[in-house]
C-alpha cells in the first residue's frame, strides 16, 4: 500500500469514527432509546440521522466523506 492510499484511508476511518460520534452527541440529545440505538447498533444510527436531517446534517456528511476517501484509497 502507497503512503497516499494509506494517509487517505486513515483520514476516512478518523472522519466515520468523528461523525459516528457526532451522531451519538446528536442522538442523545435527542432521545435516550436513540442515544442507546446509536451506542449499540452504529450503522442504525444513520437511519435517525436521515429522518432527522436538521439534527444530524454534519454527522451525515461526515461519514459521506469518510466513505468516499476510504473508496478512492
């Protein structure tokens, strides 16, 4: 693996990693029972964060971010 595959991948898994807790912040706040969903189940999560959009924007686009830098690595 190149140094540039590898700095990208990293940077991805340090983004998902942010906005999954981002998302856990966000969910909390929210509702306890979401707060524990996120905890638990973490790809879950994302589907509050659709349906809760205004809440959980950064958190979203974060990971859309990570996603796409892992993908190009």
């Amino acid at each position: 693996m190149d140094p540039v595959s590898a700095s990208l991948q990293t940077f991805g898994a340090i983004l998902l990693v942010g906005s999954w807790l981002l998302m856990l912040k966000e969910s909390f706040d929210a509702d306890y029972t979401w707060g524990l969903t996120t905890l638990f189940l973490p790809p879950l999560s994302y589907f509050y964060g659709l349906f809760a959009w205004d809440k959980a924007k950064e958190a979203i686009l974060m990971s859309v971010l990570g996603w796409f830098l892992i993908f190009l690595s």
